[in-house]
C-alpha cells in the first residue's frame, strides 16, 4: 500500500524526484484525498520474448473522475538492465507519440506546456540510478481518459534450473490483499477481488532457435499454444480469474539451454542503412554447462574481504542471519588462503588492518568480532569503504575475492559501479542484496563489472545457502579466455556492441550483441566462433546465421545493442569528469534519440499540441503508490510512515521497495525524530529499544556444530562437541575405537551427524565438510572404516563411509 497526498502545482517541479511536504492521511491505500480509488483503471500487457530477451509492451488506462485537471505521478524501478523504447499517449482520439530529448530541454518543454494549459507527458531516468523512472502525467481535464503506452527492453534473468524467469512489474499488476488474510502492517481497503477497480490482461509470445520445452507460472496460465511442428514458437495467456494477490512469474524453458544460440534482426527499413538501426543486429549467447567434476573442485588460496552492512535497517533478525552467515564463511575458507572483514554504515570498521593469514588464531579473532556485530553503524556509505580496501596492494598468488552485503540502496550507484569497474582487472565481486529494499540496479551493477555473481535474499530466504553457493563459484574454476571471432564475406563488416567477457561462473550467461554493416551479393551467411578454457579444458563452438533475416521481426536486439553502448559511453563520461569529455554526454544523446532508447541525458516527451482547449483550474497533483506492507506510526499526533530514509540525517527522503521485480513508490512525507538509520519511531519505542536487551533466540543445533570446528577442518573431542551431537561427553568417549585419535573420531562423528540430519542444508555445510575430509585424508589414519561404523551405531545412523568422502 501507499499513502496519497496532493499539493497545487508550481513552475519547474519537474525536477528530480519531489518530496512533497503536507500532512500524511492516516488511511493507505489506492485512494484520493475523497478516499476514491486513483485513477487507473486497466493494464493491458503483452510480452514478446526472443531466445534469452524481451520486449515488454505495457498499456496503461486512465480515467479523471475528479472535478479539477490531474497530474498523476509515479516513481518506479525497471530491472536494472532494461531500456525504455517506446512511449505514447491516446486522449480521447487523439494519438501522441513521445520523442527522446535531451534531459533538460524535455524538462523544460513539460513546465512550459503545463504552465500553458496544455496536456503533457514526460517519462525520464533518475540521474543517480539507471534502474529508476518517473513518469508525469499532466494536465488530464475532469471526466478525460487516457491510454499511456510503455514499451522497455530487457534480457532475462537465468535461473538455476535453467529457466529464462520474467516477472509482471508490480506497478502493473497491484497486489490486493485476499479478505481475512492476514498481514504485517497496514491492510489494503478489503475489497473483494471481484471489485477491484484494475483489470489486467497478459499474454506471451516466445521464439527461439531452440524447441520451447514449457513455460510454468506462479499464476494460472491458459495452455502453451506451439505455433509450428518444431516448437522454436508458441504462445501463452494468464488465465482468467486473476486475484491480484501476487506478482505474475513467467519461466520459460528450452530444450538443449546450453547451447549456444546466434539470432539475427533486420534493421530497420526507415533507417539510414550503416546507421545502428539500420543495419541488421546478431546476439550471441553463451551459457557453458559445467561438468560435476568441476563443480566439485575447489581452490586453495585466495584473498577473501567480506563488506557487510550495518546499518540501522539491519537490525534483529538481519544482523543476526549475517552473523550467522559470516561463521559459515570463515569455518568454510581454505587453508592457506587470506581475509578481513569490514562493516559499514555512517562509517566503517575492519577487524584486521589488513588482509591476514587464515588460521586457527586469526579465524577465532575475527569470529569473536563477529559475535559483538550490531546494526549500530547508521546511514549506508559503501563508497569510503570499497575505497579503503581498493588502496589495499593485492597479495602475490591469492585472488582477490569481495563479498558484499547491503539490505538498501545508495544515492551513488553509478560511482560505486563505476569504483568496482576500474578495479575489475584486480578482484571479483560478490553481491547480495537482502531484502525487498536493496537496489537491483547496485546489485547486479557491481557483481557484473566485478566479474562476480549477484543474489537477492527476500521473504522467506534464507542468506546462507546463496552467500555459500557464491563462495563456491569463487572457489570452483571459472570460463576464461573467452574469445569470440567473426568470419564474414569481404562486404560485411562487424561492430561489438558489447564490453569484451573476461570470466563467467557455474550458472552465468552472457550476450553479445554485434552489429553488421554491409551486404554481400553472393554469400547469404556469416560464421562467428567462441572459444574459452573450463579448468584447463578447451571448448570451441561454430555458430551459423543468416545474413539476410527477415523483415518485421521487432527491434528488441537493436535496443538492447544501443543500451549496452549507451552504458559503455556514459561509464566514459563519468570517468572524464573534470577533464575535457570529448563529446561523449553528445554521442549519448544522439545515440538515444536515434535508437529511441532512454538514457540518463536524455527523457521522453509528449506534448498534444492539438488540444485547442486551454485546461483551466488549479492541477491537483496524484501520486501513485502500490501496495507494502510498512506501518503507520502516530507519535505526537502526527502520523509517520515507516518507509526507510536514505541519506544524511535532519531531512526527509523517499526509499523504493523493491517487489522482486518492477514496483512503485509514492512520494511521502519523512519525519524524523530520531536518527535510527531513517526508521522514524515513537519516543517510547525509542526508549524501550534502548534499556531492552532482545533475547537471543537459541541457536541452531547446525551452527552450534559448524562453529566448533578448527580452520585446519577437524573437530576436538570435548563435552561441547558432545552436546551439539546430543550425547553426553561419557557415551562419546566410550564408543571410540581404540585405535583412533580424538580428533579423527570427533571428525568423522561430526561428519556423520550432518550427513545424517542436515542434508536439507547440504548447501551450507558441504564446503566446510568438504575440508574435514581433506584433514581425514592426510592424517592417513588406519582405522576410518571402524570410526563410521561405531559413529554410525552412536548417532543412529546408516551414512556410508565414500558419502562422507573419504
């Protein structure tokens, strides 16, 4: 849910992301001041996906039911990668086409046509994140409908079960509550869903060189339609009958996903041909599969820095699952490796003034750290420390791996990309965002130029199982030495649209788009090879495409083609800051309006300059929200929202919640009382959370074992370990064979009792298991086969002695 308020419209308001001040009313919802439903009244979505991206058409439909003109606005984020193509506007029968301009011009154009009564229609790019938009919809006379057109590009996020995921923006489709359900929070306005002002209609349309093997949703789907007898093409509707209860989760599914595929577009006919949309444009994907074999080596050095936020909104039961997480961490690295931990809000700390040896020693200092880890650090600066460990010289022979954690977003994400980029060539980088509020957009961005994987932890998630799978991609060889050659007739010429692959991890796919200039008379295909190395083990693919595709087949992969270039000019830009630019903010402009793809210099404009009728009254501005789950807090009879506040203290600000894909904020109104990392709360609450001491919940009979294990990767024998197994230190002692040490006994008990009770959470345990064997396997000890047996009687268990590998 989010909560409506409205001022009277002022010249130049247009400017980034208002705040606007005014009382909060004390009732959420999708309502006006008069307690109306806003007025959006139905979505119309169609997506059209080819082979691993999208285009994503989304129709939006108005109506004023106030007595004054509307402005509506919304604030929301699109995934990270994505670019906006298209957008336009139909009032009444009147059709108005946006044009890309740049951003300041189109600013400018929107005042001036709102100031003179006109109706008209800005969408831009926030200037502090790529994945951010706002779109002002003005000047909409009382009793008028509107039909807004929103058209984006994005490539599709792999799964682990190699599905291609796709999920409906929440802005899109509002969540409503079911009646009588319960909730955190606020409740939406209980409506039954037959009431529900919104009606939504989604249907898909799927292409590929490869057989589509299915397509699965969260929601019900009519059935896959194929539409020929090779099944490269089909279609798929959401059922009727949807309940808004739920964001809608396409997987699309192909046979053979870890081919390579090459897909070719024709350029667009009105274009000037040697122009990017007039050319036509090929995407080659790469998504390696990675052997078992593979998949259970892992290395023995490296120098491992964990970056973890702790900031304010990191408190209870997030701190807590990063404590946890962090032992898990430091139990699983490898001998011989190096580490440091640094954590950070208003400003940071590290536990060793650099990187240190891991040892027995180092590992109990740091995990005595750990322990004493609050969320007492403020605001989320992760720019100083990322700078701090960056002016760290690398060690000989030990990788370079950062791991970071955040659960909020930052006012700086392109110079945080930006940092992790120019030191790309000297680490990986690792990033979580943890829960619904961390920005996809700094997420994705870092773990991409860092070379690293990216993971989201929300709802029901648990950290633990992703940050270890990520370590092992860290640990686990990775392709490298990728190398991708074209062999083209004489006539035709090749451009990469795309930054050159340096690795890819277990799970990761990458697209490269390539543009081609020329026509050859005579040969009708071109030839591009890929090569890379897997853990010292060439591979080689020849991909044929056609150099004559046909006509009419969209321009998704013009746009995605022009986005990755307009990303590679604007990183260029920044970095030339304060020096001469080169005209590199101009090539980006031209670039954008030629493609028609949104930037951060550039917006999309409409203006209906047809409309004779000037619009008289005061404009009453709407902003938008969606459902969340926030409470309202009252303290001093003022009402306050508990939306997270970024930034310095003593002012207000906004925070996007991000509902695992596209959603909306409203602008809201910020009071703090008190600095708690922008949770406003209540004096007394303030107070209590002072003087009260939470309890500590007991802890997990896992992590009670695993933080009893030695760096070196053995057990001790000792009453402790007897009680994580649940015997007492008496039954242990007398059940080891004769002949075995301690350490070896209590290593293959420990071994067993996870073996035996926790492979539900292999994925936490099997690194750090992994190493226990390792020691087994060096001590050369003479009597393994005795110790599983009697270990096994001990625990009640039947685990064989090649599952705990040795």
């Amino acid at each position: 849910m989010g909560c409506v308020n409205t001022t009277t419209r002022k010249k130049n308001c247009s400017q980034q992301l208002p705040v606007h001040t005014g009382m909060m009313m004390n009732r959420c919802g999708l309502l006006t001041l008069q307690r109306e439903p806003v007025p959006l009244k139905s979505i119309e979505v169609e997506l059209e996906v080819r082979d691993h991206v999208a285009t994503v058409v989304s129709t939006l439909n108005y109506e004023n039911k106030e007595d004054k003109p509307l402005e509506a606005v919304f604030v929301f984020p699109l995934p990270g990668d994505a670019a906006v193509c298209h957008f336009s506007a139909q009032i009444g029968q009147t059709q108005i086409v946006a044009e890309v301009k740049e951003k300041q011009k189109a600013r400018e154009e929107y005042d001036d046509a709102l100031s003179s009564g006109q109706q008209a229609f800005l969408l831009e790019e926030s200037d502090q994140s790529p994945d951010i938009f706002s779109l002002r919809v003005g000047s909409l006379p009382p009793g008028e409908s509107a039909s807004i057109r929103l058209e984006y590009v994005t490539e599709l996020a792999v799964q682990a079960d190699d599905g291609l995921r796709f999920c409906l923006p929440a802005v899109l489709n509002p969540r409503y509550q079911p009646q009588g359900s319960k909730g955190a929070g606020v409740q939406v306005t209980s409506v039954p869903a037959s009431l529900v002002p919104y009606s939504l209609s989604f249907s898909a349309r799927v292409s590929s060189p490869r057989p589509v093997s299915k397509v699965e949703s969260n929601c019900s789907l009519d059935p896959l339609q194929y539409l020929n007898t090779d099944q490269t093409q089909a279609t798929v509707k959401l059922a009727a009958g949807h309940k808004f209860d739920r964001d809608v989760e396409l997987l699309i599914y192909y046979k053979d996903a870890h081919q390579p595929t090459a897909v070719v577009e024709a350029g667009q006919a009105s274009a000037e041909p040697g122009s990017l949309m007039g050319d036509p444009v090929v995407m080659v994907s790469l998504y390696p599969e990675f052997p078992q074999s593979v998949m259970s080596s892992t290395a023995s050095c490296g120098e491992f820095v964990f970056l973890m936020d702790r900031s304010g909104s990191m408190s209870n039961t997030r701190i807590r699952s990063a404590r946890d997480t962090l032992l898990l961490l430091l139990k699983s690295l490898p001998v011989g490796c190096y580490f440091n931990i640094y954590s950070f809000g208003s400003r940071y700390e590290h536990i060793f003034l650099k990187s240190v040896e891991y040892s027995q020693q180092t590992m109990e200092e740091a995990l005595k750290k750990v322990e004493q880890m609050e969320a007492d650090l403020g605001g989320t600066e992760i720019l100083q420390p990322l700078k701090h460990i960056y002016s760290q010289p690398c060690i000989q022979n030990q990788p370079r791996q950062l791991f970071v954690f955040t659960d909020g977003e930052v006012g700086n994400t392109k110079e945080v990309i930006d940092l992790v980029k120019k030191n790309s060539g000297s680490h990986r980088c690792f990033s979580f965002g943890i829960g619904e509020g961390a920005s996809s957009a700094l997420i994705n961005g870092m773990a991409k130029e860092g070379g690293g994987d990216a993971q989201f932890i929300t709802g029901t998630d648990r950290m633990q199982p992703k940050v270890m799978q990520s370590l092992r991609f860290a640990l686990q060889p990775a392709v490298v030495d990728i190398s991708v050659t074209w062999d083209l007739p004489q006539e035709v010429s090749v451009t990469v649209l795309s930054p050159p692959i340096t690795t890819l991890f277990q799970g990761q796919r990458s697209l490269i788009y390539a543009q081609l200039t020329g026509q050859s008379s005579e040969a009708a295909e071109g030839c591009v090879t890929l090569k890379y190395s897997l853990a010292g083990h060439p591979s080689e693919n020849q991909l044929h495409f056609s150099l004559r595709p046909a006509e009419d087949t969209g321009l998704t992969l013009h746009r995605l083609g022009a986005r990755n270039l307009i990303r590679s000019l604007e990183m260029e830009e920044r970095d030339r800051r304060g020096q001469q630019d080169g005209g590199v903010k101009e090539k980006v402009v031209q670039l954008s309006v030629q493609s028609g793809v949104s930037s951060s210099f550039t917006a999309f404009i409409a203006v209906n300059k047809d409309n004779s009728e000037v619009i008289q009254g005061p404009l009453v501005r709407r902003n938008i929200p969606t459902p969340c789950t926030f409470p309202i807090l009252k303290s001093s009879g003022r009402h306050m929202s508990a939306f997270r506040i970024l930034g310095s203290s003593g002012r207000y600000k906004r925070e996007r919640r991000e509902l695992g894909c596209l959603s909306v904020y409203a602008s809201m109104v910020m009071y703090e009382d008190t600095e708690t990392d922008g949770f406003p709360m209540m004096e007394e609450e303030n107070q209590s959370r002072k003087s009260a001491v939470p309890e500590q919940p007991p802890r997990d009979p896992l992590l009670q074992l695993v933080s009893l294990q030695e760096a070196s990767g053995c057990w001790l024998l000792d009453p402790a370990l007897a009680a994580a197994l649940g015997k007492t230190n008496e039954e242990v002692e007398k059940s080891k064979p004769e002949k075995a040490s301690s350490e070896v006994w209590a290593t293959i008990l420990a071994l067993i009792w996870l073996h035996g009770f926790k492979m539900d959470a292999k994925d936490e345990w099997e690194l750090l298991a992994m190493k226990a064997a390792s020691w087994l396997c060096a001590q050369n000890a003479p009597c393994v086969s005795e110790c599983v047996d009697a270990g096994n009687v001990l625990l009640g268990c039947s685990v064989k002695k090649e599952a705990l590998g040795l």
